[in-house]
C-alpha cells in the first residue's frame, strides 16, 4: 500500500490534498455559520445586539470553550493547514465591513451640534486615551515580550490609547434605532460624538501602524507621503471621478455596473494602503467615506446593501479568526488583574470623560450619565482594532484576550443601563427590520440609519 501510494503521480496527490484541505473548509464554515446563528439569535433574545452573541460564537469556539473539552476539538474542527484560508476570508469580510463602516459616515453630524459635542467628543477621546497609555505603562512588567514584535512602549501605548478611545458607530446607531431614540436630543448628540471620536481614533491608530511598521526616520516619512497622496488622489481624482461615472445620465450606470465599480474600487484601495504599509482596513475605510452616496441612492441604492450582506456572512469568520486567538483559561492570576484593570480603565475612561463634559456643558445629571453609557458601546470596531494591533505585534495574547472581552462587557452592558439611566428608552422600541436586516447590528446599515438620526433631528 505504501509502495503504489508513492507511485502515484504528484498532481493526483496534490490533488488529493486540495480537495481534503476544501473540505475541511467548507465544514469549518458550515459550523461558523451555524454557531454564529444560535449566538446570534440567543442574543437577540435577551435584547442584546446580535454582534454580542456572534462575538461570544467566536470565543466559544475556540481555546477558551471548545478547547477546554476532552480531545482537540479545536484542532479537529479547525486544522492548521485551514487556518490560512479562514484568515482570509476573515479579511475579506473585514475588508467590506470596513467599507460600509466609511460609507455611513455622514460629515453632517459634525455640523450645528455646536460646543457641547465637540467638547464631550475630546474629553471622552482624551480621558480613555490617556488612561490606556498609563494602563500600558503599568502593565509592561507583564506583556509577554516574545509575542510581541516590538521592544519599547511607545507604540503600545498609543496602540492601547487608541483602542481605549473607540466607540462603536454602527452598533451605538443601531442601539439608538431600536431604543426609540432617533428623535431624541441625546440620540442626536451620540451619533455626532462617536462619529468625532472614531475619526481622531482611526487617525492615532493610522499613526501606530506607520510607528510599529516604519524601519527608521525616512521609512516613516515616505509612509506618511504616501499616505497624503492617497487621500488626496481620493478627494481629487476617485470622488469626482466616481460622481461623473455614476451619473444617472450614464445608460449603463446600472445596479450591476455600480455594484462592479464599487466592489473594485474598495479592493483597490485597501491594496493601496497595505501596499503603502499600513492596514487594509484604512484604504476601505476611505473609499467608502468618499464614495457619493447621493449619486449611488439614484441609481443603484441597492448596492451597498448587497456589499453589506456579503460582509454580514464573512463576519462570523473574523469572529471565530479573532476567537482562536482568546484564551481565558491562558490568563492567569495575572492575566485576570490585567482583565479587571482594562475594563475598568475603559468604562472609567469613556463614562467620566463624556459625562462630565457633558455636565459642564450644560447637560443635566441624567443627560449626562445617558450620554457616558451610550458612547462606552465598543463592540465590533473595537475587534477590528483589537486584530490590526495582534498582526502589528503591538499586543500579546494576555492583553488581546482582556481587551476583546472588555469589547463584549462594554457593549453588553449599554442596554441595562441606558434603560437605569434613561427609563423611556427601554418602552420606545423602533419596529422591527425585515428579516434581512435582522443582522444589521452586527455591521453597517449602509448609513441611512444613522443619517435619518440627523435628518429627523434637523427636521424638528
């Protein structure tokens, strides 16, 4: 047996092992989609977002749940010779979110929101910013230095800060949808303060990567060259472009054509800023934020949706991908006095830093402590960042578990509270989405929940 399986020819052989790794993929995947709607709808029951029962499928299926029960069911369900090829469905899937993510980003909630936003937006970003860099300093006796790719503190600390600083736009405008608080002043105002707080956030977290990836002084310049030229050939060449080329006038600007436009174009440009040398997420980010949304809701506003439902189904994937790398039962004593430290830095920082700007600004006791619990809402950015600084090599495996549950209490922790600190928002629930919305939460709404925030807000 062993003399005919060496006679036989190397491409029946490689053969044999391509349909033997594809099969162990599409098992993989069958259950990461399986996993990810039970989660998902176990969460849905008890009012939480649908992200939070997807992140808690992930954790469950990896070293932290699974991996504690007799046999390596871990290995077993996820070999290694797999791990690649879910590695890059997981970034694919990151990639589109992160899309959607920019193309919901509406400049127009930055405007007439006047003072107070603008300085709750700093005090919320400045206090967690500032808190985690400390908590970085304290904790590096700690960091387990041989899984991480860099030696000084200076780049995991402003990692830490950053991360810290987040709030996460598509899940806060989700929660606010459903809680009935679209017409709401306090509504109005999150939308607006996250959306100011995840642009400073992203663009520290663009520094950290071109610090962690730069070789030296002119490395760091160039990548910084480039990096102006990107976005300035964004706003000057691709948006105009874009608004010409998607003209409804255009006969053959149609669903298919826009949906072919739109799709290349994201691609293109994550490959533009991995190629530069920071992270895909930035350059899909960009494209969607730039991509006029006016010119796509009159001729294929359907699109985004179809982008969007692709990136719903790759999701879970990155949940499982970043689930892999969480291990609880890996922390230690350790460990868990990092866990308590960042979940307590994080709800510190977000809580007293939105609510007390909020109250010298004139907001009362109530307004403000409204206001702190909405914008300490992480969820799945927080993940995204969270996995940029594992593959930089900014975070071990102790920091990265406890920041990744800290994503999940934060969030889960929003909807009890707002319903302590702001009772009506717990009886105003928006009506129900079609069911092929039902995953929105979990991602971008294609940015027309969080812009009738402020067109409602506007109108009254």
């Amino acid at each position: 047996m062993h003399t005919h399986a060496m006679s036989l020819p190397l491409h029946t052989l490689a053969a044999g092992s391509a349909s033997s790794v594809t099969g162990s993929i599409l098992g993989a995947l069958a259950l990461i989609v399986a996993a990810a709607y039970v989660f998902a709808r176990l969460a849905q029951r008890v009012r939480q977002p649908v992200v939070v029962g997807e992140i808690v499928a992930g954790i469950a299926l990896g070293p932290s749940v699974l991996g504690l029960l007799p046999g390596d069911l871990v290995g077993l369900f996820f070999p290694a010779e797999v791990k690649p090829y879910l590695q890059i469905l997981a970034q694919l899937g990151l990639v589109l979110f992160m899309f959607g993510v920019g193309y919901q980003f509406d400049g127009s909630h930055l405007r007439g929101h006047g003072r107070q936003v603008t300085t709750v937006s700093l005090s919320s970003v400045a206090l967690p910013f500032a808190l985690g860099a400390g908590l970085a300093w304290v904790c590096q006796p700690w960091f387990l230095r041989s899984q991480m790719k860099t030696d000084g503190l200076l780049v995991p600390a402003l990692f830490l800060g950053a991360a810290m600083s987040i709030t996460a736009f598509p899940v806060l405008a989700r929660i606010i949808s459903e809680r009935g608080l679209q017409k709401d002043r306090l509504g109005a105002m999150a939308i607006a303060c996250a959306a100011i707080q995840d642009f400073l956030a992203w663009t520290v977290l663009a520094v950290v990567v071109a610090l962690a990836n730069a070789t030296g002084p002119w490395p760091l310049a160039r990548m910084a060259l480039w990096s102006l030229a990107f976005v300035i050939g964004l706003m000057l060449i691709v948006r105009p472009g874009l608004v010409w080329l998607l003209a409804p006038e255009r006969r053959w600007a149609g669903s298919t054509a826009v949906h072919a436009v739109l799709v290349v174009g994201l691609l293109l440009c994550a490959w533009a800023t991995e190629a530069i040398g920071l992270h895909s997420v930035f350059g899909a980010f960009a494209f969607g934020a730039v991509v006029p949304r006016r010119r796509i809701d009159e001729t294929a506003p359907e699109v985004p949706e179809r982008i969007e439902q692709t990136s719903l189904f790759l999701l879970p994937v990155f949940f499982i991908v970043t689930g892999l790398s969480v291990d609880l039962a890996g922390l230690g004593w350790q460990g868990l006095v990092i866990l308590a430290a960042v979940i307590t830095v994080a709800c510190v920082g977000k809580f007293v830093g939105a609510a007390g700007a909020a109250r010298l600004t004139g907001a009362t006791g109530r307004e403000a402590m409204t206001l702190g619990v909405l914008l300490n809402a992480r969820g799945l950015t927080e993940l995204v960042i969270l996995n940029v600084g594992l593959a930089l090599g900014v975070l071990d495996s102790r920091m990265f578990t406890a920041m990744v549950v800290m994503a999940v209490v934060t969030t889960i922790m929003t909807g009890p509270l707002l319903e302590r600190f702001h009772p009506k928002s717990g009886r105003t629930v928006a009506p129900p989405l079609p069911a092929s919305r039902t995953r929105a939460d979990a991602g971008p709404s294609t940015g027309q929940g969080s812009r009738d925030l402020v067109s409602q807000d506007e109108a009254s």
